[in-house]
C-alpha cells in the first residue's frame, strides 16, 4: 500500500531495445518499424540472464517489434502492448541523422530544444510526449504498491518518462543517455522520486552480479 506521503514500495524498471539498423546510423526511428540486428538479439537474451529471478507485478511494451522481441528475448513474453510507450514521433525528421538536420537548418539541433517538424507523419512536441509518459506512469501506479514494474520502450520516450517520474521539465531527458539494450530503475528515497541506476548494460550487470 502507498505510504501517507505518496510513495510506493515498488520500482519501475525502464528497458531501451536492443540495437536496430538505425540506431546504430543514428537514424532516427520513431515510427518505423525496425527488427533488431542480432548484436540488439544477443543483448536481450544477456538481459534474460540478468532478470532471472526477478519477477515483476506487470511488463508493459511499446507495440513496435524491437520492444517487443526485446522484451520475448528477455524472458518477459507475458507482457501487454501498451501504445503509449511508442516512440518519439518525429514527423519530417524519421530516418534522418542529428547531422543531416543540422545540415538542412544550418545551425545545431537537439529534439528537447528544438523539436520536430510534421512530414508523413504529424510530429510531437516534447509536452505531448510527456503527457503520454505521465499516462504511463499513471497507469502502473496501483501495481507498484504490490512490486515491481518493467517497462519496454525507446531511447527519447523513456528518456522524457524518466524526467517526468522526477517531476522535472520533460526536457531535462536532454541531459540523459540511454543506451540500446540497457536497464534502469526509477525508484523513491524517503518521500522524493529518484533514480536507482541509469543506463547499465547487461553485460555490466552481469559483471557486478
């Protein structure tokens, strides 16, 4: 049950996809829809080996194959698919580079700050994937009174979420790395939301296991 002061006993578990062609380009990949490469494959089933014997009360995943294979990889198939996970759409930006789009503006870019443009695809502010995050996190509340939470998603979406947990500006997920294939754990200390860990690869947890 919640404490007096809001916070529940358990933690939510945060699970960027393996490697996929476009990540490893630095493409970007909101909504297409890549398989992972078999390096992406070999991460997931290190994962697997890492989550064991931990159990969680509810696995959500991003609809989007390379979540959801991540996840089967994992050990974790008996997941649901939950939409608002997907990731960042990035509108005129799919499938194109920081550098390119620097190129085509003449001047840096970064997605926290500066966003996306519509093209096949309509695009997302960084508030409106924010507010998906906070659905999200919503939605898993209940269950982190009784354990444990996994969530598989993507690099930007689950970098906002993070920022969003914190009750931080969503762009504050700029200031984030959050590597293929790698866990994190979003956790409380006394009354103030908190990261556990941050970006930790499988095969570091297995070293330190």
């Amino acid at each position: 049950m919640a404490s007096p002061d809001g916070v529940v006993p358990g933690n939510i578990y945060l699970f960027r996809h393996g490697e996929t062609e476009w990540s490893l380009s630095g493409q970007h990949t909101g909504t297409t829809d890549l398989p992972l490469l078999p390096e992406g494959e070999a991460a997931a089933r290190e994962l697997a080996d890492v989550l064991r014997k931990k159990r969680f009360e509810r696995v959500l995943v991003s609809p989007l194959q390379r979540a959801r294979r991540t996840a089967e990889l994992a050990g974790l198939g008996d997941f649901e698919v939950e939409p608002l996970l997907k990731e960042w759409d990035y509108g005129a930006y799919e499938g194109i580079t920081t550098k390119e789009i620097s190129a085509e503006i003449g001047r840096p870019w970064e997605v926290f700050a500066d966003g996306v443009r519509p093209g096949v695809t309509p695009g997302e502010t960084v508030e409106q994937v924010s507010a998906r995050a906070q659905q999200v996190i919503d939605k898993v509340w209940p269950d982190l009174e009784h354990g444990d939470v996994a969530l598989f998603g993507h690099g930007h979406a689950l970098r906002v979420l993070t920022a969003t947990f914190l009750g931080l500006d969503p762009r504050f997920g700029q200031n984030l790395i959050l590597d293929a294939g790698s866990m994190s754990v979003l956790t409380h200390h006394r009354s103030t939301r908190c990261i556990g860990m941050f970006n930790l690869s499988p095969w570091r947890l297995l070293s330190e296991d």
